[in-house]
C-alpha cells in the first residue's frame, strides 16, 4: 500500500506537537504560581500600603499572566496598579492603566464596575466633571447587586456639589439614606460607615444650598458615626465641611475645625487635605499666623509637585525594567525549549520545523514592536510639546508671580486689613492664571455645545478696558462640519486672543465668520498696536499658521505699527489629509 510522503512529514510533526505541547503545558504551569505568590505578596504590601513596592509586584505578575492569557488575573491586578497610582496623584497614569484593564473586563464581567469607578475618579480629580459622571453612571449600571451601586452613586452626588447642582446631589444622597433598600444595608453596624459620608454629604449640599440648619445637623450626626467607629480619615472631610459652613458665621470655629482637618490629614500623610484646610486658614486668619499658614500652604504644595512627578517617574520605569527583564527572560525560555526539543527528537524534520517556528515568531514579534514603539513615539512627541509650552507657560506666567507672593508675605504684616487684601488678590490672580492655563488645554466639545464652547473662550477675553465683538457664529452651520475643523478654528482663536493679550494692547477685537456652503471665512480685527509683519512668526503665531496649512486653509496677515492687526483665514469645510 503506497502512502503519500506527505504521511512521513506528518508523523515527526505530531510527536513534535505532542512534545512541544507537554513541554508548554509544564511550563505554563510553573508561570502560573510564580505569578500568583507576586500577586499575593503585592496585595499584602497594598494593605501595609507599602504602595511602590506592591506596584512593582503587581507589574511583574502581570508580566507573567499575559504570557499565561489569564484574563481573570490580569484585570484584578490592572485595576489594583491603576488605584495605587491615583493614591500617588498620577491620574493620566492610572487611566491609562485602567484603560487597559478594559479588554479584560468582556470576559469578567465583575471587572467592569470597578474599572468604571476608576476612571471617574480620575476625570473628577483632574476636574472633568461631565466625564466623571458618565463613569460613574456606567459603575453603576455594571454593579451586580444594589450595595455595588451605592459608592459610584454616592460619588456623583459629590460631583454634583461641585458643579453647584445641589439639587440633583440631595435627591441621590437621601435615596441613599431613605431607601427600603438602603435602610436595610444601612442598619448593619459595619455600614455605618456609608451612613456617616451619606449624611456628612447630605448636609454639605444643603448648607451650600443655603439650608443651614439642617446641613449643620447632619453634618455633626457624621461626624460623631466617625469618631464613634474610630473613621479617622473620613473625620477630615467632617472637618473640612464644618470649617468652610463656619467660615460664615464663626472664623474661631471655623480655624478649630481645619486645624482638626490639618492636623489629622498630616498625621495620615493626606496631603491635598492638608492643603484645603490651609486654603481655609488662610482665608479665614486675621492674625500675624497668617504669613505662616501661606508659607505652609506654597511648601507643601510645591513638595506634592515633586513627590507626584517622583512617583509617575517610578512608575514608568518600573514598568519599562519589568518589560525589559520580561523580553529577556522569554529569550532564554525559548532556548531553553527549543534545547530540550533538539534533543528529544533530532531529525531534520523536526530542526527545520523548529528554525521556520521560530524565524516566524521573532518577525512577528518585531513587526509588531515596530509599529507599536512607531505609535509610541509619536504620542510621545506630541505629549512632550504639550507638556513643555505648559510648562513655559506656567515659568513665564506664574513662577515670578509665586516668588513675588512669597516675597511679599516676608516683608508686609499681614494684620492690617489692606494688606491682606492686597495678598488675597493677589492669590486669586495667581488663581485665575492658573485656570486660564488649565482652560487653554481643556479638551474641545465639538458636539451641539461647541459655538457656546467658542463664546465663553472668547467672552475670557472680554474686560471692561477690552470689548470683542463676535458675528455670525450662529450663521454657520456647523453639524456639517467634521471635528477636525472645529478643532482647529477653536485653537486658532484662542492663539489670536493670547497673542492680542500679549501683544497688540488693542481695546476692540472683532470676529466675524462667513460661510458659502464650501469654504469658511474668518476675519480677525483689532486696533492694537500692531507690529512688523517680519516679526509676526516670533509673536508666537506659527502654531496656528501650522495648523490652518494642515487641513488645507490659507492666511493673509495684514499689521503695521500703530495700525492695529488683521487676519484672513479661509478653509475648506471638509479637511483633506495631506500625505
């Protein structure tokens, strides 16, 4: 019986497959504890929160389950790094941890919770608050049972204090309380927790509703379930809400409380409470102990600085060595398998399988870390411009301000009251500045929103020296224009309006926009002091030349000096990528 020589191929290549496979099988196994003992050792340092090195345990184990695929574990230990991240202040970081706990979180679907909350978290600490509540609803929704919807709940409501909606945060906050559902998980004795941050909340909303005294009430009831359960750190925000309602009515109270929320916040390491009850103390003191708690509050807060940079540095190296040492050591795994595999069956079959193997898995492998390190280095790139015209933005506009603060806080006694007024303006320019770097990088909505986007960007601008005058925003029909335009008009007139405050001490900008269906027109004025046209690229403006070349518009600047300065702009309402 003739049998085909393709029979003779197959049969060294089963028992290699056979043998590869018990070969694998051992070795996955082996992976699998050794992850495992990392991951236990890390969620025992995460309780003594020894958080760096229950990160770089955490890191190294979840190097070792995605050489196994365990999804399971991969997922609970994302979201465990995501978290000891947002303890450090490294919120970009985290999301970008929790982000990937997302692929996760289809195959478990306990995941999906969790990974919601925190990424609301972030958003909210890094004050994107519409984004913050739409995590948070999602937690809610993905939470198996009622109890696992009650934090994310609980945390809308405190976005909502924030936003001033204090309506919408009492109706969550006394469903939380009043709730069949909620009475019955409230009356156990180791939830009186939740019912002491329900109430403390509750009654923060209604004080800053102007309820005062049922939001005292139910602050203090609290605050006294927290020193009854010994809930040291949540006492602070008890304090911190007490100091800010007596603010209005008692400074001597209101002082004891934020010296409690200082003092308690110091002894726990919990540094931006400390910095709110200073905020407090500051505004509050009226004593020669002024000048100190503004010394405290511009120490500690320049040492956060530090501290948070430290540990995002830290992170990512912890993550760059682990990958390193990762890729080496599957080096070895693989030479040490292929070894054992050569001499178990030594035919040619089977040495030239293994050579074409192999030869396919490290082209695989460095076609995909090719384009992945190209994807990388791009957002790199664009992060690093962002992160350093922030930075000179913040040398150039604020440093010298601080230092000058500072300066004036050693010299002047702050007991006088113009003095003090003097330093609390002073602090809110600063304030104001900041808030103005933070809103120059915000993202763009470039939904239904986007013109009234455009008129409070604009209207930042406008003071009673400085009048602008915008036209026809309304006219233009932008639903049919895509969101790379958008972006790009927003960014152009925001550039326009740095540059004229910097530059043209104009005291009347206008903006008009015209639209033809295919083209749309912008025409910037201003009776500023205009300058050289040789000297416009060096005002700053080549940014925005850069990004009306790029989807296809043209410019025609027209200045003089003294006669004031003026901008064409047209574009093409569909962007063509350029090649």
């Amino acid at each position: 019986m003739l049998r085909s020589p393709f029979f003779y191929f197959i049969i060294p290549l089963f028992l290699f497959s056979c043998q590869e496979k018990k070969i694998i099988n051992n070795d996955n196994e082996s992976i699998r504890k050794e992850a495992l003992t990392l991951r236990d050792k890390a969620d025992e340092n995460y309780q003594k929160q020894n958080f760096n090195t229950a990160f770089y345990e955490f890191n190294k184990s979840k190097l070792l389950f995605e050489t196994i695929k365990d999804s399971s574990n991969l997922g609970y230990v994302l979201i465990q790094m995501a978290t000891i991240q947002q303890v450090n202040g490294d919120y970009y970081g985290s999301k970008e941890t929790v982000t990937e706990a997302l692929t996760y979180s289809k195959k478990n679907k306990s995941f999906a919770s969790s990974i919601n909350n925190a990424l609301g978290i972030a958003d909210k600490e890094l004050s994107l608050y519409d984004d913050a509540i739409f995590y948070y609803e999602e937690s809610a929704n993905e939470s198996l049972d009622f109890e696992g919807k009650q934090g994310p709940l609980n945390n809308i409501a405190a976005v909502y204090i924030q936003q001033k909606k204090y309506d919408k945060a009492i109706t969550i906050l006394e469903f939380l309380l009043e709730s069949p559902s909620s009475k019955k998980l409230l009356m156990y004795k180791d939830k009186r927790n939740k019912k002491a941050r329900y109430q403390d909340n509750l009654g923060y909303a209604y004080f800053k509703k102007g309820v005062n005294e049922k939001g005292f009430r139910l602050m203090n009831e609290g605050l006294q379930i927290r020193k009854e359960i010994n809930d040291t750190y949540s006492s602070i925000e008890s304090y911190l809400h007490l100091a800010d309602y007596y603010s209005k009515k008692d400074l001597q109270k209101s002082d004891e409380n934020a010296l409690l929320a200082y003092n308690t916040a110091t002894k726990l390491n919990s540094v931006d409470e400390r910095l709110e009850a200073l905020q407090i103390l500051i505004s509050n003191n009226h004593s020669a102990q002024d000048t100190k708690y503004v010394q405290k509050y511009f120490s500690l807060n320049d040492s956060i600085i530090k501290v948070r940079n430290n540990f995002k540095n830290k992170f990512a190296k912890i993550k760059y060595d682990s990958k390193k040492e990762k890729d080496e050591n599957e080096k070895l795994r693989l030479e040490k398998a292929e070894n054992e595999l050569s001499l178990q069956k030594a035919s040619y079959m089977r040495i030239v399988f293994v050579i074409v193997f192999v030869f396919l898995v490290i082209l695989i492998a460095i076609l995909i870390r090719y384009y992945k390190n190209k994807n990388k280095a791009i957002e790199l790139k664009t992060s690093y411009d962002t992160e350093t015209r922030i930075a000179k933005k913040i040398h150039d506009e604020l440093a010298n301000d601080v230092f000058n603060v500072i300066a004036f806080t050693e010299s002047q006694s702050l007991s006088t009251e113009n003095t003090k007024e003097n330093l609390l303006q002073k602090l809110d320019d600063i304030y104001g500045r900041v808030r103005g770097i933070s809103r120059e990088n915000n993202s763009i909505d470039t939904g239904i929103n986007f013109t009234r986007s455009i008129k409070e960007m604009l209207s930042a601008y406008n003071t009673h020296e400085r009048n602008i005058i915008v036209t026809n925003l309304e006219e233009i029909n932008w639903e049919s224009i895509d969101d790379m335009k958008k972006i790009t008009i927003s960014r152009i007139l925001q550039e326009l309006m740095v540059n004229m405050k910097k530059h043209s001490k104009a005291n009347l900008v206008v903006i008009k926009f015209e639209s033809d269906l295919k083209t749309i027109f912008i025409n910037y004025m201003d009776n500023g002091v205009g300058c050289e046209k040789s000297t416009i690229v060096k005002n700053g403006l080549q940014n925005m030349v850069n990004r009306i070349i790029a989807v296809n518009g043209t410019i025609d600047l027209e200045t003089e000096p003294d006669k004031g300065f003026r901008v064409k702009i047209t574009m093409p309402e569909q962007t063509l990528i350029k090649a």
